[in-house]
C-alpha cells in the first residue's frame, strides 16, 4: 500500500519546481520564438497582400494606359487617313485639270492642223479633180 508521509510535500514541490524551471529555460524561449515566427509571418502575409493590390493596380493602370494609347492611335491613325484622302484628291484634281487642259490644248492644235490641212487641200482640190476626171474621161479636160 501506499503511505501518504512527508515525502509527498517534497515531491510536489520538486514538481512545481521542475515546471517552474521548465517554463523558465525551454518553454519561454520557445514560446516567444513561435510568437516571433508568428509575427513575421503574418507581416509577410500583409506584405503579399500589399504587393498583390499594388501589381493589380499597377496592371489595371497598364490596361487603361494601352486602352488609351490604342484610341489616341486610332485618332491619328483616322486623322493620318482622312489628311491623305484629302490630299490625294487634291493631287488627282490636280492631274485632273492639267490632262484637261493638256486635251483642250491638243484639240486646239489638232483642230488648227486640220484647218491647215484643209485649206491646203482646198487649193488642190481642181487639180485633183481634174487629174480624176482625166482619169475617169481618159482624156484632157
């Protein structure tokens, strides 16, 4: 059987004091090392968190950023487009008009040889009728 003496008194208070210097030695240390752990951990988790906000900001403003350099560049692109049709057309009246007048200048000059010719002919028109009614006659008219 057991016997409940003095020795009992000893052996609680060597437990109290072994859990005591327990605490004091292995368990504090060890405690504040996974509090420490627990810290850090939990700030780099907001520094995740910051950085993730901080690159989806970042990413929504490069979106907006090229969603605007598109539109701008569609602008210009339409400006560049409708400047040239202008110019183009300016261009083509241009030629347009130099070929007319060009053309009229050309009617003008064949017209002119025409009268020329005409006239030239028209001087020679008795002796060729002669020379075909000789022919046809086949005598001297």
């Amino acid at each position: 059987m057991i016997k409940i003496d003095g020795s009992i008194v000893i052996q609680i208070a060597n437990f109290l004091l072994l859990v005591w210097i327990l605490n004091r030695i292995l368990y504090r240390p060890i405690r504040k090392v996974l509090k420490e752990r627990k810290e850090k951990i939990n700030g780099l988790e907001q520094n995740i968190f910051a950085a993730q906000d901080d690159a989806k900001e970042k990413e929504e403003t490069f979106i907006g950023g090229i969603k605007d350099a598109r539109s701008r560049g569609l602008q210009e692109k339409d400006a560049l487009i409708a400047e040239a049709t202008q110019e183009e057309k300016r261009i083509v009246d241009e030629i347009n008009k130099k070929a007319q007048a060009n053309m009229a200048e050309a009617r003008e000059k064949i017209s002119k040889e025409a009268e020329v010719v005409q006239a030239s002919l028209q001087k020679e028109i008795d002796s060729f009728a002669r020379a075909i009614g000789e022919k046809i006659l086949g005598r001297a008219v």
